[in-house]
C-alpha cells in the first residue's frame, strides 16, 4: 500500500495548521448548527413529498425540500436579493450564519487576508424569466418572430438576468456581504466541489496568502428542468414512501433523491485562530484530490476516489489505521455505491469491514455542490459530539459492499475522521479531520 500512496501524491512537508472556526448549515434537516445536529441524532429525515411544484409529469415525485428558509434573516445587502438565485441565497445566508459561529466582526481579519473559495453546480432559470421574450417564438414555422429579436424581444429580459444564473455568484456575494478582498474562487466540480474548495482554501494559508477563508458549497435541484435532466443520467428512487425512499449500501436500494442545500466554513490559520480566541471545532489534517481517467478498469474500480483518499492520508501525515470513521458519499445508487465500497477495500484492505460508515445522504439526499458541504458540516460536528450518525434505511446489508455501516448512532472512538465525494465523472475528494 505504501507503494500506491506514493504513486497518487507527493509529501507535504512543514505547512501551517489550518482549522475550523465556524460552521453555517441550511439544509432540509435544519437550518443552523443546532437544528442540523439534533435531526442528525435523532434519525430525522428530510425527504418528502415534492411540494412547491406540480410533480405529476416528473420521474421522481420526492425531494429533500427546505421549507421555512427566508433569505431576508440572514443576506445583509438585501437589494441584491432581486439577482440572486434559490441556490445563491442559501450560499450566502449559509455564509452569513458561520461567520457569526466564527465569533468573526469588521476588523477581526484584515480585509485583504480574508478570502472566498466557494463550491457551485448548475443554477437553473424558471421559465417566467424568459417568458415574455419568448413569445414571438411559439410559432416555429412563423420566421418573421426571429427577425425580430434584436428589436423588441431581447429588451424584454432583465438586463441583470444572467447575473443570476452564474456559478460564480455565490462567492462574489459572500465576498461583498463580508467585505472579503482576499483571494476569490470558484469551484465547479459537482459533488467534489466543496472538499476541493475546501482544499483551494488551505493553499491560500499555506502559501500565505490569507489568513482566514470563508469555505462552503451551494445548490439547489428543486426545479422542474433539473429533474427530468438529472433523470436521464442517473438513477432516482421510484419509492412512494419518502421514509424508504434513500438507503446507502443496503441491498434493496434504488436510487438517490434531489435536494437543497448549502453549508459554509470558516477557516483559520491555527495561530491566527489562538490569538483572536477563537473556539475550534477541528483541524483540517489534509486534502486530496483524484479522477479515474481513461479506461473501464479505473473507473469500476474507483481510482480517482482510491488517489484521493490515499493523498488526503499521505498530506495528514498519518496511517490509515487512525481512522476513526468514515463519512461516506453513499450516493444510494446500486453502482456508485458499489464503486465507492470497492475502493474502500482497495486503500484498506482486510479491515476495510471494520471501519465503521455513516451515509448522510440518506437524510437529505444528493443535491451537487451543496450536498457535500452539508456532509462536511455533519462530518465536522460528529467530532465536536464525539457521535456517529446512524444511516437511515440501512436494514439488508449489500454483500457485494461488506462495509461496517451505522444502523445506530455511535460513540466515536477516535479523534480522526475520513470524509469522502466523488462526481458521476470520477473526480473524487477526500479530507482527513482531527478534533481539537
């Protein structure tokens, strides 16, 4: 093993300590730290009837919908809310909510050393944006309609209309609202963007570019479009009962469910954290990144999630025998469950079984970027409770997975914990946590 850890990364050498100081969540479970938590607890799922649209036409009538979020509580720069999308108000409402976790006001952090790096997929325009420009159009044997789009229909959308749709949005937002004029990126990696963000933030402390960065993901797949398109690449549940609907690993799974979402971290420079008194949840031991490539062989078998872990390990300067637990990505769908158990049993070899597995999707299933920094946000407090969630639905264990999977919560018994993603595509990300 120690030959393929050194084929997928390089050492890290001496590197600052970077650490968490805040923790924003909007989900379907909760909104904020605590109503996220006690849901995660007490076995409470967020999955339901789709109910803010008509679903009688779409594949998959249930969704992990969030439904008492109201952007006016938490965005500061209210008259930007007109050009922002669903997906970016739970961004930067999330933002907002781990800043004040931080303990962070004006002044605690040089603007110029604060910076942005933030997660984002696909943000899906509702048809009434579009609906008065495209009205010459509904006739398509009618040509004269099209001459006329330069003159009359394109004035008909706002001018700031894109404005709401760019994936980049989320960060430019969180970086006004905060007053953030470090570095700013965005990452647009779907289920890997958050762990990947995450990492982009520890390079800029690393290098010394900033001393804090405001870390998260956001997304939200409750629209009409993002359905039937999400339907036609990957699998949905066709259960009836949203309770059954997500089961990770299990054997009778089928599929996954689309969601909402959004989770934001702040993190420090450890010496910067001590000096302002900042109360720590962890420290972000390291990260690592990884895709299958080319040929069948490599993604069956998950390679690029395989490199990712063993470059997380390699960079935490650790053996993977100190890992307490694993967050898994548990997509709940038959091959990417099997693809991620396999390469479990790859990087672990014979105690891969042993190593006990929470699959936090089962709680608010998958929603792209967001849905793993929410599982980041789970993976994060299961250290600061020192308690392992159980994964709902887990009752029929898959014998082609045979992985340690939490029926029940758990007592952690270790300080260290793997969290994982991967994409449809193969890129795959992995952090190692350590509690403080």
């Amino acid at each position: 093993m120690a030959r393929d850890i050194a084929s997928c990364s390089t050492p890290s050498g001496t590197l600052p300590r970077v650490v968490v100081t805040g923790v924003g969540v909007i989900s379907p479970i909760g909104i904020g730290n605590d109503r996220f938590w006690n849901s995660l607890e007490a076995g409470k799922s967020g999955i339901d009837l789709l109910r803010s649209l008509p679903s009688e036409s779409l594949p998959c009538k249930l969704a992990a919908e969030i439904s008492d979020f109201d952007p006016l509580q938490y965005v500061y720069q209210k008259k930007f809310l007109k050009v922002m999308s669903r997906d970016i108000q739970l961004g930067v409402s999330a933002a907002s909510l781990a800043m004040k976790d931080a303990g962070l006001i004006p002044g605690d952090v040089a603007p110029d050393r604060l910076g942005v790096e933030f997660g984002a997929g696909h943000i899906s325009f509702t048809p009434d944006e579009l609906a008065s420009a495209a009205r010459d159009f509904h006739d398509p044997s009618n040509r004269e309609g099209y001459t006329r789009w330069g003159e009359d229909a394109l004035g008909k959308i706002a001018p700031l209309w894109l404005l709401r749709q760019l994936p980049n949005m989320p960060a430019c937002h969180v970086a006004i609202e905060h007053d953030a004029r470090g570095p700013n990126n965005t990452i647009t990696s779907a289920d890997a963007s958050a762990l990947l963000a995450l990492q982009e933030g520890m390079r800029c402390i690393n290098r010394g570019h900033a001393d804090a960065m405001i870390i998260g993901a956001c997304s939200s797949n409750i629209h009409p479009v993002d359905i039937a398109r999400i339907s036609l690449y990957d699998t949905l549940s066709t259960q009836d009962d949203p309770e059954q609907a997500v089961r990770p690993f299990d054997r009778d799974r089928d599929g996954t469910i689309v969601g909402e979402g959004a989770a934001v971290f702040v993190i420090e420079r450890y010496e910067h954290a001590i000096a302002r008194g900042a109360e720590i949840y962890c420290e972000i031991l390291g990260v690592g990144a990884g895709c299958d490539g080319h040929g069948y062989e490599n993604g069956s078998g998950g390679r690029g999630l395989v490199c990712a872990m063993n470059a997380a390990i390699r960079r935490s300067d650790i053996s993977p025998k100190e890992i307490g637990h694993i967050n898994a990505h548990g997509k709940s769908t038959r091959r990417d469950d099997w693809l991620e158990a396999r390469a479990y049993h790859q990087l672990f070899g014979d105690v891969a079984h042993r190593i006990p597995v929470t699959a936090l999707k089962s709680y608010f299933g998958n929603f792209d970027a967001g849905a793993g920094a929410v599982e980041l946000a789970g993976a994060i407090l299961s250290l600061r409770h020192q308690t392992l969630p159980a994964t709902l639905n887990y009752r029929h264990p898959d014998p082609l997975c045979r992985l340690n999977v939490a029926r029940e919560p758990q007592r952690l018994r270790s300080s260290i914990a793997m969290t994982v993603n991967r994409t449809a595509v193969g890129q795959s990300a992995a952090a190692i946590l350590r509690a403080v």
